[in-house]
C-alpha cells in the first residue's frame, strides 16, 4: 500500500517513505529470526502456544479495531491490552491495569498529541465542545 503513496527522499520524505521502509525492515527482520530458528536445535525454539493464547492475542486486535471509532483510542487501548494480557499467566490483576493505562497514555502521547493524528479519543457522547 504504501507504493501507491509518494516516496520522496531522504532530505524531503513523502508519506510512503517511512512505512514502506519500516516495513521492509520488520520484513527482513522477521526474515532472520526465522531462518535462525530453523538452523537451531528443535528443543531450544519450540514454543508452547495454546490456542487459547492465539485467540486472546488476535481478539484483543480486532476488539480494538472494532472498539476504535464507538469508544475512542483510550478506551480501545485499555480494553485491548486487558484482553490481550489474559494469554500470559504472569500478569496480576494489578499490572494489568497499570499496564494498560500507562499504553493507553502513551499511545495518546505519541499518536494524538506528537503526531496530531484524528483519532478520536472517548465516546462520541464524552467529546463536548469537540
């Protein structure tokens, strides 16, 4: 997708600059971390993934795009890091929460306040004068 945008250069970045090549990075990356794995021993890599696991990690993502537009990015981080930290056992009911407000702040702080995106952040009913 990010062909159909103009590339620009280095000095001057058009809007496809940087995902293409962020995702031709994570391409290569991912690349590597999969011929390396192959090349290793099978006990040392294989990981225990219960699809239990799987569902918490892929529903947490389409909850939030789901959730995005009616909640609002904080509500939607919120719910979406609560959904996706069931899949680990480690997590307390604490580091939950801390864990997903302390997301849903930086989100707002990287995505709404630096980069000025619109992206609604509450309910529709909750953006007075908005």
């Amino acid at each position: 997708m990010s062909l159909n945008y103009k590339m620009g250069t280095l000095r001057d970045m058009g809007p496809g600059f940087l995902p293409f090549w962020l995702g031709l990075l994570l391409a290569g990356l991912g690349l590597v971390a999969a011929i390396q794995a192959s090349f290793a021993a099978a006990d040392e890599t294989r990981l225990r993934v219960e699809p239990t696991q799987l569902l918490f990690v892929i529903g947490s993502t389409l909850c939030f795009a789901l959730l995005l537009r009616p909640l609002g990015m904080v509500l939607a981080v919120v719910i979406m890091t609560l959904i996706s930290s069931l899949a680990s056992r480690e997590f307390t009911f604490l580091e939950r929460i801390v864990t997903a407000v302390a997301l849903a702040a930086l989100a707002w702080l990287i995505f709404y306040y630096a980069l000025g995106l619109p992206l609604p952040l509450w309910p529709q009913a909750m953006n007075w004068g908005r």
